[in-house]
C-alpha cells in the first residue's frame, strides 16, 4: 500500500497542510479508516472469495451493486502506479509534463515484467513482494536515521500550511484514503491462500497494514521536513530524493531514497495489479463480464484474460506520464471509499440477518467515514473537492463502466454459466 507517492509528490502533501497539517492527516486518517479494515478482517473469515466487495455486496444486495462496487475499486488498482524519473528524450508534454522516453520504456517494461510475473502464478508474485518490501524497510530505515541526524527543527517551521490548522489537516485528509488503499486488496488474494493458514491470520495482516502504511507517512513526512526546509520544498516543486541530496550536499543520498523508491514502486504496483485482477475475475465468473474474464489457466492456476485486461490499459496510461498523479490521487480517495462503504454496509447486513452483535459499530463508524470521504470531494464548497478533471475521470469511469454493464445484461441469456473456479489452482 506504500507506493512512490512520498517521493514524488512529497510537495504537493507539504503544500496543503505543513508538517503538522500532513502528519496529524495520515494519523487521523489512519485511525478513522481502521473501523473499515476490522470490518474487512470479519468479512474475510465469513466469505474468503476473491471477489471481495463483489462477493461481499452480492449476498444482501442486487448484481448491479455488486458490479458497482468491484469497478469502483478497480480503478485505484489500475492506476495506482508510478515511474522512475527519467528526464533525457523528451517526447512530448501532457499537461505541462514532460513525457520522455526512457519513462515510457521503463514503463512499458514493468507492467509487461509484472503481467508475466502474476501470469505465472501467485506464488512466484508473492516472492517478488516478499523481497521488494523488504528491501523497501532496510532502504527506509536507513535514510531516516541519517536524516534524523542531518536536520534541524527550524526546517519544519511554520507547522501548517498558510490556510490554517483545520483546513490543513482537511486538505490531506481527503488524498490520505487513497494512500492508504490496499488493505482491502489482501481479501482479494485469500482464495490463493495456503490450505493450512490459521483462521484470522488474513484479519490481523489486513489491520497491520493499515496501521503501519500510516506509520511510514507520517515518519516519511517529518523526515523530510526535518532535513530540508519544507517552504522551498513547496516552493521549488522538489521532491523527497531532491531534498536529502541537498541537504546532505552530495548525491548518494538520493540515489538510496531512489532505491528506496524503485523498490516501492514494484511492491505497490505488483500488490495493485493482483487485487485489479482478482475484481475483474470476480466480476467475470459472476457473469457481471464476459465469461472469459473469469475463466482460469490451467497450467498456471491464474486468470489470463482479466490480467491481460489490467495490463493493457495500465500500460497505455504510461503514454499519460506524472501530470495524472494528483488527479488520480484525487479520484481514487472517493472511488476507493465507495467499495468501503458498500462492504460495511453488507457486513450490516448479513450481520442483521444472522443477528450478530460483533462488529456492528465498527462497520457503521465505517459507512460513515466512508461517506465522509465521497462527500468531501464531491461538494463543490469545500476546500479541496474535484476539480473540472477530476469529476471528468470519475464520470468517464461510471460512464464505462454502466456501458459493461448494460452490454452483459443485453447478451445475457437463460443458459446458465459453467461452475466457477477458483484461481491459484496448483500453485499455491
């Protein structure tokens, strides 16, 4: 759930609330989200399906809320990604941002490493998770203490952002959900879980996550206030590798943080891309997509055609370049908060049938905050809601969306489809 957000738009998180406004941010959003993972560990245990909110939703509610809601989430999974900085041949600009060539190649190469990397089988994209995110914390954990070392607390100074305390903290409030996605991804992968795994495990990893994707924020953010002041960051438009080397006067710094980052980068976009897969599969083996979405290889246990599908639009958005970074950060904060509010909501449900106490408030407080998220961005009063390009992107999605939809249900025929199969298959 940690991507490359906190090096290359490290400015952005700065100039809308401070040091203080974009720390206390990821904290407070940590702790209003974490009612919405404890909801998820329980749904989990009661329905281990890939499908997550899709499998969730469709027991309480009709097939097109169920479609709703795993499209929604496929978007973060889609785009939830980031390049390299590579600057040399530049191609052309979008948005005032350059495309280069190395860029694109580089990202070209990745989705295509990471499609044959899950096409081959969960267990080998488990390793390659495995070693990236460990080479993520020793890198992480290294440039910290030297920069705790380095800086001063007059870097940090003022705490907030121009705007005020409140407005500062509510500015960073609205991207912190989209930071934070990814706990409900694991959910996505518990079908391919090992046959042995004890009841829960997949409950406390979804809380862990949560809680300590909000830890690296907030450190990462007060590090780099701490070793460069935070002003010229903003103002310079630098980013967090820009900021060490020049406090530190010499460049290996950076090349770490870039390490660091590289190694973010493959991590998220890896865990993104199998969570983006398994939605699709879930919503092709419930005939909510064509069948072929959700059929399975039979050599690799892994579904082909919904990877095939994530692969080729996240590598034409390579052609997009940075310029869409915010505006993606933007969108995916509310569109992921709509699959959170329609999980809690089920788990109200199936709950009230069965008429389980458990977990009950932590699912409302969950609807709530959920809500909380969608209105804050879709209020034109509030500081920091979408902008014109922002309610375009999300608009053009539902669009897309409602037309697969309409589609399936115009082919749809009294033929009932074959069983369903799981992925993972022999490879586990």
């Amino acid at each position: 759930m940690v991507g490359a957000g906190w090096l290359v738009i490290m400015d952005d998180w700065l100039g809308r609330g401070g040091p203080g406004g974009a720390m206390l941010g990821f904290f407070i959003g940590a702790l209003l989200l974490l009612p919405i993972a404890l909801t998820y560990g329980r749904m989990v245990r009661m329905i281990p399906d890939a499908g997550a909110e899709v499998a969730y939703t469709e027991r309480v509610f009709p097939p097109v809320v169920s479609f709703a809601a795993g499209w929604m989430m496929v978007i973060g999974n889609l785009l939830a990604r980031l390049f390299p900085d590579m600057n040399a041949v530049v191609l052309y600009t979008v948005a005032g941002k350059a495309i280069t060539l190395p860029r694109l190649l580089a990202g070209l190469a990745l989705t295509t490493a990471i499609g044959v990397v899950n096409y081959r089988g969960i267990r080998l994209s488990a390793r390659f998770q495995n070693v990236t995110t460990l080479g993520l914390l020793a890198c992480f954990a290294l440039f910290v203490a030297l920069g705790i070392g380095r800086g001063a607390p007059a870097n940090a100074e003022p705490l907030f952002a121009p705007a005020g305390t409140f407005v500062s903290i509510l500015l960073v409030l609205q991207i912190v959900p989209y930071f934070l996605t990814g706990f409900e991804s694991i959910p996505k992968a518990s079908e391919e879980a090992l046959p042995d795994l004890r009841p829960g495990t997949l409950s406390r990893v979804i809380t862990a996550a949560l809680l300590s994707g909000g830890l690296f924020y907030v450190v990462i953010v007060g590090v780099v206030a701490w070793v460069y002041p935070w002003t010229d960051l903003v103002r310079n438009h630098l980013g967090t590798d820009a900021a060490f080397a020049r406090a530190f006067g010499t460049p290996w710094i950076a090349r770490l943080v870039l390490v660091a980052a590289v190694l973010s980068l493959f991590k998220v976009f890896n865990g993104n891309f199998v969570a983006g897969t398994r939605l699709l599969y879930a919503l092709g083996r419930r005939g909510l997509l064509p069948s072929a979405v959700g059929a399975v290889n039979p050599s690799f246990g892994t579904p082909g055609m919904a990877i095939a599908l994530v692969a080729i639009p996240t590598g034409a958005a390579a052609f997009l370049g940075d310029a869409v970074l915010v505006p993606i950060s933007e969108v995916g904060a509310a569109v992921g908060a709509m699959g959170w509010c329609a999980t809690c909501l089920a788990f109200l449900a199936l709950a009230r049938r069965s008429r389980q106490t458990g977990g009950m408030m932590s699912a409302a407080i969950g609807v709530f905050v959920s809500v909380a998220i969608i209105l804050i961005k879709a209020i034109p009063s509030v500081p920091g809601s979408f902008s014109r390009v922002e309610w375009i992107a999300l608009l053009g999605w539902c669009a897309l969306g409602g037309g697969v939809l309409l589609w399936r249900l115009l082919l749809t025929t009294s033929r009932p489809d074959p069983a369903p199969t799981s992925p993972s298959g022999r490879d586990r």
